[in-house]
C-alpha cells in the first residue's frame, strides 16, 4: 500500500488526467456548438451569417459572464433614450441559465448563441439607424439614413472581451451634437430623480421686473434647477446688479435668468413672465426628457455621412447654417411653411441660383390664397404685378377670364422688390417643389417663431449666402452685379452644395446647454408613440 507521501504525486497526475480530458470535451463541445450553429444559419439573414462569418463560426455566447455583462450593457442604453426592456436583457440572463441546465446539449447552445446574437444585432442597427423607420411615420420622409458599414470584426472583438459599451460606441453617431444630447438626457432625468422642478400657479397677471410676489420665489427655485442662476451668479460677480436680496423681489439678477430661459426656447426675450413663459415653465420634467429621447432618434436618422461642407436647414429652430469648407459656419434666421404647409424633411445639393427670379403661383395657393382674393378685387392682379397666363404660356386679359371658373391658367409675377422670391432662389432638385429664396417681407424675420410661409424657406442675407456659394465652388459670378442688372437669370454653381432639411425640436449648443423648440408641427408625439411601443417577437 503506497505511503500518503506517494500518494501525492499520483493524485496530482490523475487531476491532471481529468482536468486535460474535461479540456477536450469542452473543445469537443464548443465544436458541436459551431456545428449546430453552421446548420441553424443556413436559415437565418444575412446580418447573422455575416457577424458568426466574422468570428469564423465560433459561438459568442457560452459563458455565464459574457451573457450578464451584455444584458447590463443592454440596460444602459437608458442613456441613449431607448427602451432597455425592448432587448429583456433578464429574458436573456435566464435562457442562458436554462440553456445550461438542460445539459448543454449542442443544438440548444446553438440556438441561445443566435437569440443573442440577434439582441445585439438589433441594439446595434438601433443605436446606429434608430429604432423607428421614419417612413413609417412620415410618407413624405426623403432623407436617407447614410450610416457606414457597421465594423463587424471590430464588434466581434468587443463582445470576446466583454466591451459591450465598445461594441456600442461603434454603432452610435460620433457628431458632437449626439453626445451633447445624451448628457442633457443624463442631466434632466437626474433632476427628475430628485423630484423635478415646482409649476408656477396659472395666473392672469404677468410678472414684471420689480414685482413682489410668492410666485418670484418659485420661479426663482425653478430656474436655479436647471442651471439658469447659477449662470446669472457668474454674471452678478462680472458686475451685473443683484437688485434686492428678497426672494419674492423679481430683480435684475431673475430678470436675466428669465431672458436666458425664453431665449432657450424661442420665446420673445423681455424677462416678463407673461401666459407663454409660464406656460413653457411648466412643462414637466417628463416631458422634456421624453423631448429629448425623440430628438437623439432623430440624431441616429441624420448624424451619419455629413459631408465637410454642406447647408442645413433647422426647420423647428428656423435657423439657416452653412458649413463652408474652410471651416467657418454663416448662420441666420429663416421662415418656414406654416403647419398646415409644412416644410418638408428631404436631402438633396443646391444645383443653381435663379436671379431676379419671375414667381409662378403654385397651384395650391392658387387654388387656396389667390383666386378667392381676386374674386373679391380683380384689382389685386395689378397690385401684385402678376400675370395671366393660358396653358400654352400665352399672356391673357384679366377681364376676359372667367374667374368663377378659370380653367388652367397660370399666375406668373414679374420680377422686382415685390416679388415673393425676392431677389434669388436657391434651387435644388425634389419632389416637393421648395427651395431657398429671399424676400421683401424682411419684417418677419424679427419674430422668435417664424412658420409663416408656404413650404419653402425664407432666408435673411440669402444675397450673401449666395455669394459664398459662389465664391466657395469657384463659379464666377458676383450677385449683387447680376441682382443690379434686373436681368433674370440662372447661374449654375461649378460644384453642387449639399442641403439638408431636417425638424428638431431640441437643439444642443455648443456650450452643452439644450435648446427647446415648440413641436410646430406636432410631430414629436407620433414619433415617442413609435419610440415607445414594445419590439415585437
């Protein structure tokens, strides 16, 4: 009989025996698993086959860590404004689990290993297409979704050192803007967790600068939750007076904060707390979060492929920028369609510049605008400076068409100050006939909310935006010589711009701050609806 001192080599070979043959029954299962994985894919899409491609048919999904540390990653995407129960990271959790007391059997394995592997495809595509189809939701939808290839072997990796968060940041937009949303998103449901912020009572009356009342004191709570006087107290150590010490005294100090508050949502910046300012005050904190989910989607629609340079078109903010290609911004205000002509969301490149442009009268506002007013004064058409043309282009005599019924004429304006298009129109190719045009109604470009036109887009300084068109795709032209001339014309550029119209109604700044717009065109509810209705399968 061996003595214990013999006995201890021979038990250290026999564990190595066994600990080198559980090695081969484990290798001998993870290659049935890959078996049963290449059979069950022969019937499955090609964005499956194209990530186990990449792994070279090695299964993902096998071990207990890998499948908790994904379904954590999966409930972070919180963050990103999107559902986490929609992926049931614990759904997921728990197939493992079974998975591993049903004996691991080859074809069960296999099958897990897909279930999760889909999940991450779909977080994926949701991260980096959104989760809604915007087609669904809007048929007039012409954007593409431009997201590059997602990086499958990069994915691949991730997932093989658990860097789920990696793996995610590859889907998400890299722009700027994106990020700055998400932290604001981080930033109001941090303060929703702390109770949100107080509602002014609905009153009458405004609140004015110098007013005495208990609303002044919540209104200056409700600002000091979002930030704003904590910003106007940077400004008091500047120098800006702080007025009274009284907290129910609307001094200089809440004045400021107030201004910066209507300025951040396109409300008249008086600092008087009038029905519209309340009202934007207290809007809850859900929903603003909610507002900001609905944009970060909008965000994944739009924040792929953005060319260097290029014009855009922020239709709820009505702001005009044009990233020019030395890397300088021009920026102005616009005026969009109202919300029964809405503006559309499309994607396309400026092509030419119309000078001293004549207006042809589409027929909608033929139909809807003009004929109504010309039935009540035939005097209007002279007013105006337009005319009456046939079907064949062919100038007709007013007081010869029968305008009860005028059959298919047209109304064409001549071009001069009163044109509606102004002096220049920036054309580019779509289906819904807008463009970029000037205007002589430059008054109402003072307004902070500007839906006041017919679909296309009214631009302040649209002369110098054409000039820098011109000037930055060498095409030889001088505007305000052509303008001058009163000549109409049109001038192609040498290289097309491209142009994006897109609806925010939340805007981040550069300073991180987030901008509200007011929904003009009701479109944020609709697409929370599609934003929040469960996955289904």
């Amino acid at each position: 009989m061996p003595s214990a001192k013999g006995l201890t080599p021979l038990i250290l070979v026999v564990g190595m025996l066994f600990s080198m043959s559980g090695w081969a029954l484990d290798e001998e299962g993870e290659a049935s698993v890959a078996d049963a994985l290449a059979e069950q894919l022969a019937e499955e899409g090609g964005g499956l086959q194209d990530f186990y491609a990449v792994r070279e048919g090695r299964p993902a999904w096998q071990e207990a860590e890998t499948v908790t540390g994904f379904a954590a990653a999966l409930r972070s995407l919180e963050a990103d404004g999107l559902t986490p129960q929609d992926y049931r990271p614990d759904a997921l959790v728990a197939g493992h689990r079974q998975v591993q007391a049903e004996g691991q059997t080859p074809a069960s394995r296999a099958r897990f290993d897909l279930q999760a592997s889909r999940v991450l495809l779909a977080a994926l595509r949701h991260l980096q297409r959104g989760k809604v189809d915007p087609h669904r939701i809007d048929p007039d939808w012409e954007v593409p979704i431009d997201a590059p290839p997602l990086d499958l072997a990069a994915v691949s990796r991730a997932v093989d050192a658990q860097r789920f968060e990696q793996a995610f940041a590859l889907a998400r937009p890299s722009a700027a803007p994106y990020e700055r949303l998400r932290a604001g998103l981080a930033r109001y449901r941090h303060i929703e967790r702390q109770g949100g912020w107080p509602r002014l009572p609905q009153r009458q009356q405004s609140l004015r600068p110098g007013d005495i009342h208990d609303d002044v004191a919540l209104l200056r709570e409700r600002l000091a939750i979002i930030g704003e006087l904590e910003v106007m107290v940077a400004d008091l150590f500047a120098g800006v007076d702080s007025g009274d010490a009284e907290p129910r005294r609307y001094d200089d100090a809440l004045v400021e904060a107030v201004k910066r508050f209507q300025r951040r949502h396109l409300l008249e910046v008086d600092g008087i707390v009038g029905p519209r300012t309340r009202e934007a005050l207290n809007v809850p904190v859900g929903e603003r979060i909610d507002q900001i989910r609905v944009n970060l989607e909008r965000a994944r629609w739009l924040l792929h492929g953005l060319p260097e340079s290029f014009v855009l078109v922020d239709i709820a903010g009505y702001r005009i920028s044009y990233f020019r290609p030395d890397g300088r911004v021009w920026r102005s205000r616009i005026v969009v369609g109202r919300p029964y002509r809405r503006t559309p969301s499309l994607r396309s490149k400026i092509t030419h510049l119309t000078l001293n442009p004549t207006w042809t009268v589409p027929p909608t506002i033929l139909r809807e605008d003009v004929l109504p007013k010309v039935r009540r004064d035939l005097g209007y058409l002279w007013r105006e400076d337009l005319m009456v043309l046939g079907p064949s282009g062919r100038r007709l005599d007013p007081r010869e068409v029968d305008w009860s019924r005028p059959g298919n004429i047209m109304l064409r304006q001549r071009p001069g100050p009163q044109n509606a298009l102004g002096r220049v129109v920036l054309r580019f190719p779509n289906e819904h006939l807008v463009y970029l045009h000037d205007t002589p109604a430059q008054g109402l470009f003072a307004s902070e909310q500007r839906a006041f036109s017919s679909g296309c887009i009214r631009v302040q300084g649209v002369l110098e935006l054409a000039q820098h068109l011109f000037d930055d795709t060498g095409t030889p032209a001088h505007v305000a010589s052509l303008v001058a001339e009163g000549t109409t014309r049109n001038v192609h550029l040498e290289r097309t711009v491209p142009v994006i119209l897109h609806y925010w109604t939340v805007h981040p700044g550069e300073d991180g701050e987030l901008v509200f717009r007011p929904d003009v065109y009701r479109r944020d509810a609709t697409l929370l609806s599609a934003l929040d209705r469960p996955l289904s399968g």
